[in-house]
C-alpha cells in the first residue's frame, strides 16, 4: 500500500512537470515589447475552428461526423482561396502571451478522437498545401491499438507510432481529449456523477487527465496545454481544475466563432463548428463565417 501510495505521488509529480515544461515551451506568460504590443489588435481577433472526426470514402448516410476526403480538400482548398491560413492552437498561446503576430484571417482546423484514418486521408493533405492541424487523442484507444498493432479505417484509433509520424512530418499538434472520459456514464464526459462529491469528482477527473499526459510522455508525443472537452462538457468546476493543472486553452462543442484578446480568459471555451458532411462546402463555410 505504501508504495501504491509513493507510486501516485511520483506520477502526479511527472505530470505537473511535464504540464509546466509544455506551457513553457508554448507561452512564455509576461515581458510584452512595446513593437510586438504594436502589432497587437487591441479589439481581438476572429478564430473560427472547425470540428472534424472521421475521414471515410464512402460515409454511413446521415452520419453527421465523417466527412469525405473529397470534401476535407473541398475545405482546404476553400479557406486557402479566401485568404485564411490554418494554424495550430498554440500560435493562440504565442499570440496572447508573447505577443507573436497571427497571419490574417487565422483559422483552426481540429479532429476529435484520433481515428486512424486521420493519418490515412488527412497526413497527405496537410504534407501537400503545406498546413496545419490538431488532433484530439483519446489515450485509451490509441494503448489499445497501438497493443494490438491493428491499423483499420474504418474504426481504428491512431496508434503512438503514426502520431509520432504526423507530429513530426506534417504540421500536427496532438491534444489531451481525455484518457478514458467518453465512457464514464452515468457522467457526461468531464461532468461530475450523480451523488458525486467534490474531491471525489476532482481527483477522478484529474487522474484522468494526467494519465493521457503520461501516456503522451511515455511515447514521445510533446503537447501543447490544451484540453478538448469529451462531447463539449464542461463546467465551471472543470475549468478551474484545469486551470489549475497549467492548461492555457480548451475547447467546447459550442457552435459560435471565438474572439481571441490579449486577455488569457478569451482562450478557455473556444467554440468550434461540426463539420456535417451533409452539408457542401460553400454552405458550411458561409455558415462559419468564411465566406
């Protein structure tokens, strides 16, 4: 029992490293210059972020999370010729924190779950425009394929080797969309239980967390402080936990394009649009504003 007990106090002491070298890698929060402070806009900055999931030929008809190769390059090519220019999250960090400029009209293209046939369809257009991506990886699904060594399209999950491959070859930023909190019923996912109390919730949620940050480490993935909701649940509670553990940005599901400020605050509940594969091109991105 007791060293069970030294065991957690290690892992939760590595965690809160490697979460303070990550947000010191991507931010570094004080010391503006007044010519970087210059170029700052003072009124903030418009960021749509789309959502994608899946990447499959031939989508189950009515499935509103897959979308197409076809139509993913449609979206691509749609941004890149009306002057929007995809980035990672943690330019956003740079941005707010160290005052580094954002290329006009910044746009973030992000990809829940880690399927694997985002390194299929996905790795090849972001290597051929010359772009940028996130992808939110659910740690219990890439240990699971990642053990098994099985690479399937259709409802297989990235294992650690292609995320290494994507993060160091194609302009990809892995984040934390929890180890195992898409399956925590009666909870939604980072909500607390029914009967739940507050350090009980705490200290579920937080291990959750740092166990996909110690999954990250274990197998070489370097990622920003940045925590993708499960499902786009979220409260107050989870927010202040987060902040807490060194997170500088989160995402929600709630559909609306977020102002970025040199206020920290304007980087937490980002809202993001579902990428609806029923929908053409042209019509989504006049939805999100892009137009």
């Amino acid at each position: 029992m007791k060293n069970k007990f030294m065991y957690k106090i290690l892992e939760v002491a590595l965690s809160a490293v490697f979460v303070l070298l990550t947000t010191i890698q991507y931010a570094v929060p004080r010391g503006l210059n007044k010519d970087i402070a210059a170029n700052l806009n003072s009124e903030g900055i418009k960021v749509p972020i789309i959502m994608y999931h899946s990447i499959l030929k031939y989508p189950t008809s009515g499935d509103k999370y897959t979308v197409t190769p076809y139509q993913l390059e449609e979206d691509i090519k749609y941004i890149l010729d009306k002057g929007y220019t995809p980035i990672p999250p943690s330019r956003l960090i740079k941005y707010v924190y160290d005052g580094v400029p954002l290329p006009s009209n910044p746009v973030i293209l992000s990809f829940d779950d880690g399927y694997y046939n985002n390194y299929t369809y996905l790795s090849p257009l972001l290597e051929k425009y010359g772009i940028y991506a996130c992808i939110g990886v659910i740690g219990v699904h890439s240990e699971r394929f990642s053990q098994n060594n099985e690479e399937n399209n259709n409802y297989g999950h990235l294992t650690w080797e292609r995320i290494r491959e994507m993060t160091y070859k194609n302009n990809v930023e892995i984040l934390n969309h929890s180890f195992d909190m898409h399956s925590q019923s009666p909870a939604k996912g980072c909500l607390r239980r029914p009967g739940e109390s507050t350090d009980e919730y705490k200290t579920r949620f937080t291990d959750d967390v740092i166990k996909n940050s110690n999954v990250f480490y274990r197998n070489g993935i370097i990622s920003p402080p940045v925590y993708v909701y499960p499902f786009g649940a979220y409260s107050e509670e989870s927010e202040r936990i987060l902040k807490d553990m060194g997170y500088l940005m989160t995402f929600s599901c709630t559909e609306r394009v977020s102002t970025v400020t040199r206020d920290p605050q304007s980087l937490y509940l980002m809202g993001r649009y579902n990428r609806d594969g029923s929908m053409s091109t042209p019509g989504f991105m006049k939805k999100i504003g892009i137009e």
